[in-house]
C-alpha cells in the first residue's frame, strides 16, 4: 500500500569581495562532503497538507545519504551540487530505493533562506521533481533541515522531511569557505541587524567597509564565538560616532574557516 503511495506522487562589488579569501568566490570546487539522513525526523509523508486540512495518509522513515558539493557563490547566495542520492523508505514487501541529484543553495539578502531541489526517481522509475522552495533556514550549516516536495505542500501532495548532517562536519565547503552572512532590514535607515553563522568554534572579526575599500565600523573585533548563528548591530554611524552617508556599503566576516561578504544600502 505504501509502495503504491510512493508512486502515486547580484554582482554588485563582486571583484571587490573575490578579493583576499581562502578560495575565490565563484569557482567551482571537487570536494565533496558525505551526507547522512538522520531517521527519524526524516521521512516520506504522503496525504493531505495546507489547507485542505485533512490527515496525513501515511508516513515512513527516510534512511540514505548524499554528497554536498560546493557549486558557485554570488552575492547573496552559495550553491551547492546535490550528488548521488541513495535514499530507501519501507514497502508494502520491500524496501523502496529513491535515487537522484539537484542543488542546494543557502544565503539570502534581508535573512538567511534556504532551498533545496532534488529530481528522484522511485525504483528506477522517471524522476519526478521535489523542491522546498525558498525557505528560512531552520539550521545551522551544515545541518540541511527541509521539506521537499511536489507541490509546496498543497493539499495532496508527497513530502519528504530531510534532515541530514555531514559526516565530517569539517569537510563541507561553505561551512570552510564562505560562512552565512545576511542584513535586515537592507536597505535601511537607522540601523540594521546583521545574522551570520560561524562553521567551528574560533576567532572572528566582522566589519563594515566603503567601496573604495576603507574599514569604517568594526563590529567585532578579534572575538572569539562558538559554532552556530551570531547577530551584531550597526547603527549606521563610522567610528568616532559620525553618521554614515548614504550609500552601498560591504560587511565582511572572517571567520575560522573562511571569508564572506555581503552588500548593504543604507538610504540616509
């Protein structure tokens, strides 16, 4: 009955900011990183979601893995290649296997969002396309913890609850090379609330610069975090206390694993 069920499924400042890191933004990389599912919480679910408020039909863990590789990163986001997806979720006499490949991309411009998309196939049969859509991240990197499925979510529809980590949380590019970073509001006015995420425990240092390259606030300095998401202020003033003018400024963070940057606007 359940194996039935399964079937019945910017560019803006970018020379600037290529600028000093470890690795040069943009350029596509090898390393790979093993990903397992952690089951439970994931699992396939099929029935009933959104508003149509009526039951989900049926659930059953999701156990497998995936490797992540680190695609390009741009202004706002860091993309990721989604290779070699070996899932299986029980049968009515056996094990289903769920194979297939997509993209994750992880970053954002007012908070930090993530989406991941994956076209799998059930048992050799022709993919079919799951996606999360572009969703506030629920983790910290590099834990993926989604919900893909075939249609947002809207009344029927199939769903699969992937929460997966890396096996080497140290081997994931992007967690050691290009850190989350993001800014809200942006544009802003007064002041702006910048969330970044730190991949291992270490020093950081986080500042924000003009675009001839000046430091002109320092928001953290030589401080030393622990692993996971971080939040700092900037009032829109320089050091010394003066306003800042108008314009597009680069907070950057450099972190034990890595550098990112990422546009502001502040309006007046």
């Amino acid at each position: 009955m359940i194996r039935a069920r399964l079937f019945a499924l910017i560019a803006l400042a970018a020379p600037w900011m290529a600028a000093g890191p470890a690795r040069a933004q943009g350029t596509p990389t090898d390393s790979n990183s093993y990903y397992t599912l952690a089951g439970p919480p994931s699992e396939f679910e099929w029935g009933c979601f959104g508003p149509c408020m009526c039951p989900v039909i049926a659930r059953s863990p999701l156990t497998g893995s995936f490797w992540l590789r680190l695609s390009s990163v741009d202004p706002l986001y860091t993309h990721y290649d989604v290779l070699d997806v070996q899932w299986k979720a029980p049968g009515d006499t056996q094990a289903v296997t769920i194979t297939g490949s997509g993209t994750y991309r992880r970053g954002g411009e007012v908070t930090l969002m993530e989406e991941l998309a994956l076209d799998l196939s059930f048992d050799g049969r022709p993919p079919r396309h799951f996606d999360s859509g572009l969703k506030p991240v629920k983790a910290p990197f590099p834990e993926i913890d989604t919900r893909i499925s075939l249609h947002d979510q809207y009344c029927f529809d199939s769903v699969l609850v992937v929460d997966a980590k890396p096996l080497d949380p140290a081997s994931v590019v992007g967690g050691l090379g290009v850190a989350s970073l993001a800014a809200a509001p942006n544009p802003f006015v007064a002041t702006t609330e910048i969330v970044f995420a730190v991949s291992r425990p270490g020093v950081i240092e986080l500042d924000v610069f003009d675009l001839a390259g000046r430091r002109v606030r320092t928001l953290a300095e030589h401080e030393w975090l622990a692993s996971g998401s971080h939040r700092r202020a900037w009032d829109g003033h320089v050091e010394g206390g003066r306003a800042a003018p108008p314009g597009l400024y680069l907070i950057r963070l450099d972190e034990p694993s890595g550098r990112s940057t990422r546009a502001l606007v502040k309006l007046r």
